[in-house]
C-alpha cells in the first residue's frame, strides 16, 4: 500500500541525494531516524553547578524503531548488503548493534549471526536479538576479540560484515547531523557523545562537514567526545587490552575508527575525556529525574563529560547552544536502573495503609 505522501520515509529517502549507498533496490528500512531534540533547561541547570549557563538539546536516539542510533547506520548497511547479493550478515556487538542488525535482517528476510561478549551484554540487547531471530553467539572474550572474529568470518565465508567498519553504515549514521540542523536553522555550539567503537562521532562530524560545505550550516559545532576511565584508549593513546566499565556500549579498547575519530575532535576544536563509572551513573539518575528521559548507562557518558568540563573548568559553555546525543533507550538496561533505586514498598490494600506511606 502506498504511503500517505507526508508520511516520514526514513533516513535513506528521506536524505536521498546525500545518503551515499546502493540505488539498485528500495531500501530496507523500519523508519527509522527523525526522533526528537528535546529541549532539557533543568538538566542545564543541574549539570551547570551553578558556574556557568548554556542551553541544553538532547537528541533521543532512543526514539528509533530499536531502541538505539545504531538503526540509522543498520537500515544503510543491511539496504547495501541485500542488494550486493548477501543471504546472510555478521557483526560483533556490545549488545545494540546486535539488536539492530537482527531487526533489519528479520525486514529484509536473510540470516544474521551476532557474537556478543559472554555476560556482559544488558538482557533487553540480548532479548531483541533473540526476539528478531538472530543466531546469537556468546565467546569468552570482549567486544575487540568479536570484531577479529567476524571480519575473518566474513574474508572466509559469503556472509556481509555490518560492523561499523562498514562505510555504508557512516552514511546512515550522519543524517543524524542533518536533522539537527534542519530543526535547529543551524548547527550547535557543541556536540556531546559517548565514544566506543567511534563511528558515531566520525558521523556526526562527516554529517555537519558536508551540510556546511553545502551553505546549509554557517558553523560547524565543537566535539566533546566521553569514554568511560575503564576502556579510554583513545584519551589515554593506546589500545586498552582489559576494557572494563558499567557502560558496556562503550567498552571498547580499540575502537575501529579511532583514526578518523581522532582526526573529527581536531578538526573541530573538540575535546575528548574519560569518565568514570560513578560520574556516569550520577548522570544516568540526573536525566531521567530533571526531564523524564530514560536513556542507558553509556548514553550518560556525554552528559558525565560536560559536568567534568564544567567542574574542571576547560568547557566553554557560557551562553553557548549544546546538543547531548542520547544514544540508547533505558529500557535496554532494566537490571542498572533498578540497582540504583530503593525497591517499592509493599501495603495492604486498603485506603488507610496507602495515606500512611504517600510522603
Ligand atoms: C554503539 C553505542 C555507543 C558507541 O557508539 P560508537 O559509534 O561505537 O562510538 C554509545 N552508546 C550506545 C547506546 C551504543 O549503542
């Protein structure tokens, strides 16, 4: 049935000329992409600490169909696949990309095989993988043990790597630049996000780069980059062999695009830091009590990131306009929210009993 002609797209039509992939088949996709870029001042007051003053945007990636940004490089990755021929995909994940890649194959009808690391992926990851019908393969090592794997999978066996190694994957991923200024009128001051495998930020940055080249954009946005203390090899320079952190998004010790990361956060003047688990988990609880976001752990990597900047003092935020890309749904985590928070009391189902404890 045709779709009514106002009717949101997707990422690939709805950014035709510029997503650059194949054009021999429609694309796969689940609609992904336009989600919202909510305004968040009591966040900015909270984070602020009193020292400074800036306007606050986030942009819910968790808004896409699986609950992760990762939809907008995957509809870009499994459309260029099935059109190269491909009966069946692979990737190595941290749990996201997994859930993505099963949902794409399930649209497109092919097979799709995921490796993730044994117990260190959050049940509602590993529950839409499974609920998609991939064939999910847990291996006694990390992320970084995955990604060797499946790339020699793939060099072996007719099977398409979907990892972010996959340029088509950059493509989708960079309209995510484009919808910020397309609402905005312009591109931010700054752009803040957690960093693992580093496609994301090596997105954003191509996305703002050709909009701007284009006349679209007079500025290009400043990058504050955030890995978690545990698994920081690009701010600490070198590859981390044991990444440990409770953002397992992003525990990554050696991100695949780490070179053209590095190469973004020059560019734009940006700066990349480490925050550790407490400073993330402080924020993780921030956003969702300020503004009624529930985003995952590693999503509040680069909310950690501004308030270090602010409390150190090496982020110029004074009066500027900051966009935070929340990159994955809370409801992916359920077992940290819950950890954090005092569990619910249990009364007798009367009138009385409720009075007494409502406080
Ligand atoms: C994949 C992911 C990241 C990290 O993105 P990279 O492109 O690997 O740097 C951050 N947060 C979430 C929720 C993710 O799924």
């Amino acid at each position: 049935m045709a779709q009514p002609s106002h009717a949101w797209r997707g990422v690939i039509e709805h950014y035709r000329a510029r997503v650059d992939i194949t054009r021999a088949i429609s694309p796969i996709t689940l609609l992904e992409g336009n989600t919202p870029l909510i305004p968040a001042p009591r966040l900015a007051t909270a984070l602020a600490q009193g020292k400074t003053e800036f306007e606050l945007f986030i942009k819910f990636e968790a808004g896409n169909p699986t609950g992760s940004f990762k939809d907008r490089g995957m509809t870009a990755a499994i459309t260029q696949a099935v059109a190269d021929g491909a009966q069946t995909v692979i990737c190595a994940s941290t749990g996201n990309t997994a859930a993505s890649a099963a949902a794409y194959a399930a649209r497109a009808g092919i097979k799709c095989v995921v490796l993730v690391p044994d117990g260190k992926i959050a049940a509602g990851k590993l529950a839409g993988a499974l609920a998609y019908g991939a064939q999910v393969i847990a291996i006694n090592g990390n992320f970084d043990d995955g990604l060797r794997m499946v790339k020699q999978a793939s060099e072996r066996a007719p099977i398409a790597l979907v990892n972010s190694i996959n340029p088509a994957r950059v493509q989708g991923q960079k309209t995510a630049s484009f919808e910020l200024i397309d609402t905005l009128g312009d591109a931010p001051d700054w752009l803040c996000l957690p960093v693992g495998n580093a496609g994301n930020i090596t997105s954003y940055w191509l996305g703002f780069v050709e909009y701007h080249r284009d006349g679209l954009a007079t500025k290009l946005p400043r990058l504050l980059g955030a890995q978690a203390a545990g698994s920081a090899p690009i701010v600490l320079g070198h590859i981390v062999e044991h990444p440990e952190t409770i953002a397992t998004a992003i525990r990554i010790g050696n991100p695949a695009r780490w070179r053209e990361a590095v190469q973004a956060l020059d560019d734009s003047g940006g700066h990349i830091t480490a925050v550790s688990d407490e400073e993330i988990l402080a924020c993780y609880k921030t956003v969702s009590r300020t503004e009624g976001i529930f985003c995952e752990p590693s999503s509040a990597a680069g909310l950690a990131g501004i308030a270090q900047g602010v409390r150190e003092g090496w982020a110029e935020l004074e009066g500027k306009r900051v966009v935070c890309v929340l990159t994955g749904h809370g409801l992916k985590d359920p077992d940290t929210a819950i950890k954090g928070t005092v569990p619910p009391i249990t009364i007798e189902p009367n009138i009385e009993a409720l009075l007494k404890v409502i406080d």
